[in-house]
C-alpha cells in the first residue's frame, strides 16, 4: 500500500494491490482522505476510472466503490475497510482508543 499521484488530479489517492474475488487477477483499489466505507461524498478531481457509483443490496444503496480494472466486478466495500487483513482497515487497537 502507498501513496499514488494520478495523472490529472490534485489530489493524493492511498492505492493497494488486491486480488479479484472474481477473476483472481491483481488488481488497484483506492481510498482518499475523508472516505468512509459506503461514502456517498464524491471522489476528488482525478478520480481513477475503476471507483464508480453503484448500488449494493449489502449496503442498501449506493456509494462510490471500487471495481475490477480486469473484469469490472465490484470489489465492495467490506473487504477493504473492514474484514481482518483488509488494505485499509483501521488496526482493532486503534478502535479501542
């Protein structure tokens, strides 16, 4: 995980590999300062093409999520902020605070 310049933006988007639950293939998701898990408050400038508005049953409604650069399955929301070992889980200990 680290921090990555995209090309157009003036903002700095903290990107992970990550494998596609779908197509199992390597694959680039993205948080930015101030994203919650299922935040509606849109991206900044210079968004990447695979974070797209969707809607989830999970979630019961829709939030900028990221997707598959390979296969465009959506790579929700729960297995990168929440599940243990998730590319941008808070640590349990820091919740305790």
């Amino acid at each position: 995980m680290g921090v990555l310049y995209l090309e157009g933006g003036a903002m700095e988007y903290t990107g992970a590999e990550y494998h596609c639950w779908r197509c199992g293939r390597l694959t680039t998701v993205y948080t930015w300062a101030g994203h919650e898990m299922w935040g509606k408050a849109a991206p900044p400038p210079g968004k990447p093409a695979s974070i797209k508005w969707i809607y989830s049953r999970t979630a019961e409604g829709s939030y900028w999520a990221n997707t598959c650069l390979h296969c465009g399955v959506v790579i929700g929301d729960w297995y990168l902020y929440d599940e243990p070992g998730a590319p941008f889980a808070v640590p349990y200990t820091d919740q305790l605070n």
